[in-house]
C-alpha cells in the first residue's frame, strides 16, 4: 500500500498559534475535502499523523480531540484511514511518538502495510518532516514562508500537491 500522511494543524484545518480541541474552533481549509479525494482515488491511504500534547498538558481531553476528528471524517466521507496522535509533551515526559520522532509514522506503516518509499508527508514545520525522511517517506512542506532541507517538495497551497508531486 502507499500512502498519504497528513499534518493536522495548518494542513487540514486552520492553525492558531495555539492548540485547536473545540469545534468552533476547527475550521478546514479549503481545498482540502476534494484533495483528500483525488489522493485517495489514486489509491492513496490517507493517514492523520498529529502532536497534541495539549492533552498530557491538561488542556482538552481525548474525547475532545475525537469530537474534532469525528466532525472532520464526516466532512470527509470517511476516506481517512487512520489519526495517530501523541499526547505526551516533553515537559510530562519523553515520548518517541511525539514528531520529530517517527513511532506514529512506524505504527501505521506495520498496521497498513504501507511502502515508505511510495508514501508522502505532507506538514507545515520541520518536526513533520523529519521522522518521515527518516524512514524514506517522501516529504512536502506546505508554507508559505518555510525553507526546508527536509523538504522534497514545496507547495503554498494544498491544492498544488497533486502538480507538484506529479501524481
Ligand atoms: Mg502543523
């Protein structure tokens, strides 16, 4: 299987600086619904793989994260494969799921079945991209104003990945 990871923040719904757990609060970003669609058409799982250390931290709940993740597979008609998320932050304790490091990325790969080197990862910071270059997953980031040499690819808009990764 190849796959398609996803950041959440900044890549499927809007990021604010600060941690998104209510739903009023999480608003998608256009294109996304029918990019989401045309990848998983080319035979793309499309995976979530998300930090939301907020919920170690004490800031929302799991249930509220779900409640969110809920909204946006509906939204999406179901199409998402999988949401890993790590809910650990450094102040808590160590955890090798929260990005940078790739135990998320490992996870799905042995539970999907899913080819690395015919993967993508698709995030707005470096901490996105670096675990999946560590495992030969092919990398995107979507910025602006991001320079990256973990990057194999440059997009400012989401709708531009199908051209830019020649899919
Ligand atoms: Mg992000």
């Amino acid at each position: 299987m190849k796959a398609f990871f996803l950041d959440r923040d900044g890549i499927i719904n809007q990021e604010r600086g600060t941690y998104t757990y209510q739903l009023r609060d999480f608003i998608i970003l256009p294109h996304v619904l029918e990019v989401l669609l045309g990848l998983k058409n080319l035979g793309f799982k499309l995976i979530v793989i998300t930090n939301q250390a907020g919920i170690s931290r004490g800031f929302y709940t799991k249930a509220q994260m779900n409640t969110c993740h809920d909204f946006l597979q509906k939204q999406a008609q179901n199409i998402i494969d999988d949401f890993y998320y790590a809910p650990i932050h450094p102040e808590v304790s160590k955890s090798l799921s929260r990005k940078p490091d790739s135990l998320m990325f490992e996870r799905a790969i042995a539970k999907h079945d899913i080819t690395a080197s015919a993967s993508y990862m698709i995030g707005d910071k470096e901490r996105d991209l670096i675990p999946a270059r560590k495992l030969g997953i092919a990398t995107i980031i979507l910025s602006e104003t991001v320079v990256s040499k973990y990057a194999d690819y440059s997009v400012t808009g989401i709708s531009k990945v199908m051209q830019a990764i020649g899919v």
